[in-house]
C-alpha cells in the first residue's frame, strides 16, 4: 500500500468537523476517485494527506511512514499534487515551472542541475508537451497548463500523485486528454487520488471510488459497486441516471430533469 | 533573449563560475546549433555585468570637479596600492613590534586629487552601487513573497520606520552616528511590529502581513509627521526633510564600512535561495506541496530584505522607486526567473543610483535631492519601457 488513510478526521476550528473517520488505502497503479458535492471536505483531506495541514485524528501513511513524522520535501518526493487551476501572477516559462517540481530533489541553497533538466524534459515527453517548453504559462489554454502542472508534478518522480478535479475547467477534449494521460500514469505504476465532480470519468479510469458526503465516506469500493443511483442521489441531492452506453462503449452519469427544465425535446 | 531557455555549452567552459546569468552546466541540454549557443551565450545577459563598472570608472572622474580619467584610473590604482602596503607596514610593524616599511609607488598628484577620487567620490559611488543593487535586490524578493509585482521593499514599514528614527536622530542628536543607528534600529522595529501581527492575527499569511505593512507604515508616517511638527523650522526641521528626501552627499569610508558589511550578507542570502523564490512566486500551498518550508523561507526573505533596506536607508535616507521599478526593468531583460533575476536586477539598481546620483551632483551647483530624481528620471523611463515592450502581467 503506498498510502493508507486512517480514522482521519479534521476541524479548522477544533468544534465543527470537516471530515472524520475517514479511511482509505491505495496500491501503486491503482487510481481512486474521490467524489463528493462542493463543500464536503475533499480539497481538506487532500492538504492533510500532503500534510500541509495537520489531522486532528487518525493518520495519514505514505508507503508506511506517518507524514506527520515527515519533513516536507521527503513527502514531496513521495505525494506529486496537481492543483485545480494555476493563477499565474509572473509570467514562467513551462521550463521553469516543470523545474520547481525538482524542488524535493535539491537542496536549500543549491539550483537546478544538469540531472534536473533531463528530469524535467522526461515530464515533458512522457506527457507528450514537449512542443510547450518555451511558452509562459500566463499565456497558456486552461488544458495545457494542466498538462504542465501534471508535469511539474511528475518532475518530483512521486509514487503517489494527487489531482485536485483536474477536469472541471476544461472543455470536453481536455477532459478526455487529461483522463487518458492520467490512465497511461497509472499503467505505468503511480498511484493516483483524484478529486473529480464527474462520476463518469471515475468509470473511465478508476479502480475504485469513494463518496465523501456531510465529511463522511458513505461508500467506498470497486467503482462500479460505488458509483450507483441511491449513492448518487445521497450525494448530490438529484436523481441521476447511471447508463451504459453502447456507443460510446463507456457508462456514463446524467442528472435527471429535475425540475420540467424547457429543454427542447427530440422525438 | 529567452525565457528560461539555457545555452547549450561544453560542459567546464567556465567552471566555478558564480555569478552568470547562463550558468554552463546544461550539457546536453535542447538541441540548439553551436553558433547560436555561443551567440547566446555571450550577449546581452552578460554584457549588463559589465554595465556598473563601467558606470563607476566614469562617474569617478566626472563630476563638478572634472579629472582627467587616465589620470583618475592611475590615481585610483596606484593609491589602492599605496593604502594597501601603508596599512601592511603598520600592520607588520606592530606585528613584529619594530619598524616595518613596505616601498612605496611615489604620488604624483595633489592633495585634492587624492581627495576627491578616495574620500569623497570612492565612498560615494560604493554607496550608491550597494544601495541602488541592495534596494533592487530586496524589492525583486518581496515581489516574489508577496505575489504582486507592484511590491517594493518598504511595503512592511521598514522605509517609515527608518524615517522616524532618522527624525528623532536628528532631533535629539543631530550626531550622524546617532541619526544613522536610531534610522536602522526603527527601520528593524517596524518590521519586526508588522510581523508581529502578521503571526499574531493571520498565522503567517502575506495578505495580512502586507496589512501589518499598511498599518505600520501609517503610524510611523504619523510619528514623522509628529516630529516635523515639533522640529525647530529653521534649524532641525530642514535638515529632516532633505534626510526624508535623500541624499549620498555625506557618505563618508567609514559608513561604507559600517553598511557593507550587511547589506553584502543580505544580498548574498538572498542569492543564495534565489531559485527558491521561484516556488513561492507560484503559490503559497504549491510551493508546500512542493516540499518548501514556506514559513521559514518567509521568514528568512523578510529577514534578509530589511537588513539590507534598512542598511541602504540609513546612509541614503528615503529613495523610492528603485525597488519597485528595476525588478521589472530586469524582467524585461531575462524573464521571471528569480536565478537570473536576482543577480540582473542587483546589477541595473546599482547602475541607475550610479545614473542618478552622476546627474544630481552635477546638473546644478546645489546638490539635488536623490529621491526626487529617482521618480523624476524613472518614473518616464519605466513608461517608456512599458510602451516598447510586452509585459507577463499585463495582458
């Protein structure tokens, strides 16, 4: 298990809980996604599994080492974590940002060696953005400075990698992009937690799911077993329609009608 | 020149190199033609290195007093190694406890010579470089803690801070020892106040320092204000108010020896993590997730920024502009990247003060105050640049 999650619980301000006794483990290569309405503590249990926040209770385990006991970079060199949108304020070159993701590597008063670049153009080719090394992020489509983020975070060479909703801003082709790159990681070995709002994207990569509602997990299991009409209804609040589509050769999750929306009907 | 990009050199080109701005160690880096690597590696990036001195040895023969610059060149080496071997024999002598005399080249200038170019102009252009290099150093590091390129370095109060205690040296002293010790002991406090209640109400957050900033420097405006007020008008009050607006026209040695010393340690930590500061630039809980220490690599940049800005403040008194404008000026020239960045914009705020400081001894019989000059000359400079180059953040 690379990381186990046990009897976690959080508050901010030690009397309202965010989430608690949460449990939960991950293989290497096995992706799980984590879903969840807005608000119910997904963002939170990903900072105190990077341990940029502390558990009230429980633990968190990267590959058996508590990371409470951890120093920062040795959990870096472990956990990549991919944010769900960069706010570029100074205009990087993909290069350099893909670079900080050596940071766990050097040390304080050191700067990125020869060894840090190959790394850093390893990131760019295995997710095939070679092509986006020169050009700042300020100036980047939403989807390519995903694509980079997942880089930086690749350029730590983690064995667990953390995406916090790393579809929810992208059109329909990023969407897709993000996902097959995220299967063709985990193929290769890492270990992915993915924090999604599209339930149909967990059935396209995930090995397992969990539903995180009201700061408990109220499922947990194969993503099919999870990712079901009562649990979808519990979890959002609507009626949701759990098909598999021929076609598409992929099930997928739609929000009923809920409320006789004037959409046009198409006999 | 590009952003990030590095050149492709043979490895050992230029070993132990420290301060470069392509540091030859990618190797095997990108697959560029060698004649366009060289090119790269020899222009512009480089070139600007050789800007200060070059400003230096001319500002050190022009002047009011106008010298001959060969003549100033012979002066000023040949009395280096004068003083050099001077202070060697007395150095010996005492040593060996008898009398030790090292030769001598023989001086073949006047006594004024002597003293315009080592005790009046040397100090003087040292000082300009340290405070014009040390102010854009700190203010390149703050826009990059802060997040926000229209931070300077006295955002936490340390120029407001600095300015009181000049004030009250001045009015209660008027000993240039005690202006200049009381301007750095308040220029510490105010920041040290500031983040005391950054820690105190938003943990360590920089929007809530930048408050205790806001805060602070508006009290400590106020005390100014304060000992205007009670200043005598025609004695005290006037010499505030050109210490207010700045000047290098007493820098003696002997304060060069006094704020050398950690104005060069400031500058030195600060390039030390420069690469560092990239991750901060990005986001405070990436650079966590990152593996950064963002408390305590926080707390080392406030550190090392105010030493270095109290120390310019206390001998130049108050110059804006420079902290807030080189940086951008440097991300001009190589991009947003604190490892070059750090070095470039030291090396073009040393140029401007020397720029500056040339054209107020010069331009009129009285000296002009530095501050004004500094925002009279950079402030349409930097519009200029603004209109003929594309900048990241403005889009």
């Amino acid at each position: 298990m690379i990381l186990n999650v046990n009897n976690a619980s959080f508050s901010y301000d030690g009397i309202t809980k965010q989430f608690e006794d949460i449990s939960l483990s991950l293989r290497r290569g096995e992706v799980l996604s984590l879903l969840g309405r807005n608000g119910t503590g997904k963002s939170t249990l990903i900072k105190c599994i990077l341990n940029i926040l502390r558990l009230q209770g429980g633990a968190v385990e990267i590959d058996g080492r508590r990371v409470a006991d951890m120093r920062p970079e040795e959990v870096a060199r472990q956990v990549g974590y991919v944010p769900q949108a960069h706010r570029a304020v100074f205009p990087f070159s993909a290069l350099d940002f893909v670079l900080m993701g050596r940071a766990p590597h050097i040390s304080a008063f050191s700067v990125p060696k020869e060894e840090d670049y190959e790394k850093a153009e390893e990131a760019f080719e295995r997710i095939g953005i070679t092509h986006l090394r020169e050009k700042s992020i300020s100036e980047m489509s939403g989807g390519e400075s995903q694509m980079v983020m997942i880089a930086r975070a690749l350029a730590q060479e983690p064995s667990l990698l953390i995406l916090d909703e790393p579809t929810s801003h992208l059109d329909v082709g990023n969407q897709m992009k993000t996902i097959a790159t995220i299967d063709q990681l985990a193929a290769d070995g890492i270990a992915i937690l993915m924090c999604t709002h599209f339930p149909d994207h967990a059935f396209l990569v995930s090995h397992s799911a969990a539903i995180l509602n009201k700061g408990r997990l109220i499922a947990q299991g194969r993503a099919e077993d999870v990712i079901t009409k009562e649990n979808l209804r519990e979890a959002y609040g609507v009626d949701i329609c759990v098909h598999y589509i021929k076609e598409a050769g992929r099930t997928v999750c739609i929000p009923m009608n809920p409320c006789g929306c004037r959409g046009r009907e198409v006999a | 020149m590009t952003r990030g990009k590095e050149p492709t050199v043979e490895a050992g080109q230029e070993p132990g190199e420290s301060v470069t701005i392509n540091l030859p160690w990618i190797a095997s880096h990108g697959g560029m033609p060698v004649h366009e690597a060289v090119l790269r590696f020899i222009p512009a990036g480089k070139a600007i290195y050789l800007l200060p001195v070059a400003l230096f040895l001319f500002s050190l023969f022009f002047g009011r007093y106008m010298m001959d610059p060969v003549e100033t060149f012979r002066i000023l080496v040949i009395g280096s190694v004068n003083a050099f071997f001077d202070g060697a024999s007395s150095l010996l002598s005492a040593a060996s406890g008898q009398q030790v005399l090292l030769p001598s080249f023989e001086q073949t200038w006047g006594a004024s010579e002597q003293t315009v170019v080592f005790q009046i102009r040397l100090p003087r252009l040292i000082a300009a470089m340290l405070v014009g290099g040390g102010l854009a150093i700190a203010g390149a590091s703050f826009q990059g803690l802060f997040r926000n390129p229209l931070v300077s370095p006295d955002i936490l109060g340390v120029s407001a801070g600095a300015g009181f205690g000049a004030a009250l040296g001045i009015l209660l002293s008027g000993n240039p020892w005690v202006i200049q010790v009381s301007a750095f002991f308040f220029g510490i406090l105010a920041v040290a106040v500031t983040y005391g209640i950054g820690r105190a109400i938003g943990k360590g957050s920089t929007l809530v320092l930048v408050l205790g900033g806001i805060i602070v420097g508006s009290l400590f405006s106020a005390f100014i204000s304060l000992t205007k007020y009670v200043a005598d008008p025609y004695d005290t009050l006037p010499a505030i108010v050109f210490w207010l607006m700045g000047s290098l026209s007493a820098v003696s040695n002997a304060d060069i020896v006094a704020v050398a010393p950690p104005i060069l340690l400031g500058a030195l930590c600060l390039y030390l993590v420069r690469w560092r500061i990239n991750l901060l630039a990005v986001g405070e809980e990436e650079a966590q997730a990152l593996g950064l220490d963002t408390k305590r690599m926080t707390v080392v940049l406030i550190i090392a920024s105010t030493v270095i800005t109290a120390s310019a403040v206390c001998i130049s008194g108050i110059i804006g502009w420079v902290g807030l404008v080189v940086p951008h000026i440097g991300r001009m020239l190589v991009g947003p990247d604190f490892r070059k960045l750090i070095p470039v914009s030291a090396v073009i705020g040393a140029s401007f003060i020397l720029i500056v400081d040339d054209i107020a001894r010069t331009l009129t019989v009285a000296e002009i105050p530095l501050g004004i000059l500094t925002s009279l000359i950079g402030a349409p400079f930097f519009a200029y640049l603004l209109t003929r180059k594309k900048v990241g953040w403005i889009s």
